[in-house]
C-alpha cells in the first residue's frame, strides 16, 4: 500500500511538472508570437491598421504598445473622423501606464483642440487626476499641486453635474492640506528658530495666518491657530520689558479667538496655561 500510495504521488508530481513546462512553453510562444505581430504592426504603413491594433493592446493592458502606435497615427489622422478618438486614447494609454504628467500634456491637447469633443469631460478630468496622483510630498516643490487643482478645478466649472463631481472635489480638498500642511511646516521652522536672527516668531504667525486665509476650511486649521498662540506667547515672554505687556494682550486676543473657534480642543489645556501666564503679567491675578 504504501508503495503504490508513493507511486501515485510521484506520478502526479511527474503530471504536475509537464503541466507547468507546457503552460510556460505556450506563454512563451504566445509572447514571441505577439511581439512578432507587433513588430509587423509597428513597420506597417497602413496607419488604420496600426490603430486597431494599438485598441487591442490598450484593451489587453499592453499601455506601452498602444501609445507607442498611436503617437504614429495621431498626426496622420488630424482632420479625420479618428482624430478625436486616437488622441484621447493616446492619453489614456500613458495615463493607465501611470506617466500622469505626459498623460496630462495629451489630454489638454485634446480638450483645446475638441472643447465640446465627445471625450471633452473625461479628458478633463483624467488631465486633474493624473495631476493629482502625481502630487508630490508636502515638503517638495509644490507646483505640480497647484496645477492638479487649478486642473480639477477647471473641470468642476466646465462639468458641474458630472458624476465624478464628488472625486474631482474631494482631490482637490486633499490638495490643499497638502498645501496648508507645507505651510504649517514653515511656520513651525519659523516658530523652532525663534529670535536666531531676527524675529521668527513674526514670520511664524505670517505664515501660519496666510494659511488660515486662504484655506480657511483646511483640516490643519488648528494646528496653525495654536501655533500662532504660541508663537504670540514666545514672542512676548522673550521680549525687552517696555514690549512685554503689548505684546501679552497681544496672547490673550489670540487665545479668545483659539477657545471660540475649538472650545474642546485636545490642545485647550495648553491654551489655558498660555492664558493664565498672560493674564497675571497684564492683570496682576
């Protein structure tokens, strides 16, 4: 029994293996087969040829095939009914390859050329998105940002009811914070320098105001108004004598503005503690 039960095995090992060199030999062949067709396709003159192809290879997820061929055809349909449609494919092709920023450049072509085109809305929006996919980390250059909302923005104002009003609009707040949060990084290098030469405290609350101005709504909005009550704090603690009350009654506005904007914050107690220190130095209790 146990010898048969070891032959068995060793067979269905032996089946397994031949199973697994037969599925590796006609995936190789099918490689080989279509990297023949394609190469066939990519020395054809027949550009209609070539675009249906580049539609296959974009439907079977081979991106870097379909816009290899449709940057061929592109030119060569320009004023023909294909047009539109080889063009928004071309950037869709590089989009769904994850290159978001050549993406990006194909579609605005499309909807400056086509601004009532059949693909106007999506090219649009994939233009915003790719840009948006392709935002940097807070800490780097942030141009790319701006230019994925003013994208996405671009396609709210054109495209008010779309059904991608909801992502387009979401991307666009997760942006901004992306921003703010920038901004909240230098205040607080401004606010960690303190009065290394010259008053940081000041450049802190700038910035950190600047911030609140224009993203009033941010999720960082707290943090940057509690920063702008410490910072007012430091400033006034490590001031010359004659500044000190001025600049006190100074904290103690910002701490009354702090408290009605976040009356539960987790930083309340901190708040509090600021407070108290002013207001003994202005009211003497």
């Amino acid at each position: 029994m146990l010898f048969a039960r070891l032959f068995v095995t060793l067979q269905a090992e032996i089946v397994s293996n031949e199973m697994k060199k037969l599925i590796i030999l006609l995936s190789v062949t099918l490689v080989l087969t279509a990297c023949g067709e394609y190469n066939k396709v990519m020395k054809s003159t027949d550009y209609n040829y070539k675009f249906e192809y580049a539609k296959k290879a974009f439907e079977a997820g081979q991106y870097t095939q379909a816009y290899t061929l449709l940057e061929d055809v592109v030119t060569v349909f320009k004023g023909t009914d294909k047009a539109e449609e080889s063009l928004y494919l071309l950037g869709l092709s590089y989009y769904e390859n994850k290159e978001y920023m050549t993406a990006g450049t194909y579609f605005k072509n499309y909807y400056q050329h086509y601004p009532r085109g059949q693909y106007a809305e999506l090219a649009r929006y994939y233009a915003g998105y790719g840009y948006y996919l392709d935002s940097p980390d807070p800490q780097l250059d942030q141009s790319e940002t701006l230019k994925a909302i003013e994208e996405l923005q671009a396609f709210l104002d054109y495209f008010p009811t779309s059904d991608k009003v909801a992502i387009a609009q979401n991307a666009i707040f997760e942006l901004q914070d992306k921003l703010v949060l920038k901004e909240l990084e230098n205040a607080q290098l401004y606010y960690n320098l303190g009065n290394y030469m010259g008053n940081n405290y000041e450049s802190a609350v700038i910035t950190a105001k600047n911030a609140i101005k224009e993203y009033p709504y941010s999720k960082y909005k707290e943090q940057l108004e509690m920063l702008v009550l410490k910072a007012r704090y430091r400033e006034a603690s490590e001031s010359v004598e004659e500044k000190k009350e001025e600049r006190f009654r100074t904290v103690i506005d910002e701490y009354y503005s702090f408290i009605n904007d976040y009356p539960n914050s987790t930083m309340r107690k901190e708040a509090d503690g600021i407070f108290k220190v002013a207001n003994r130095f202005v009211n003497g209790n």
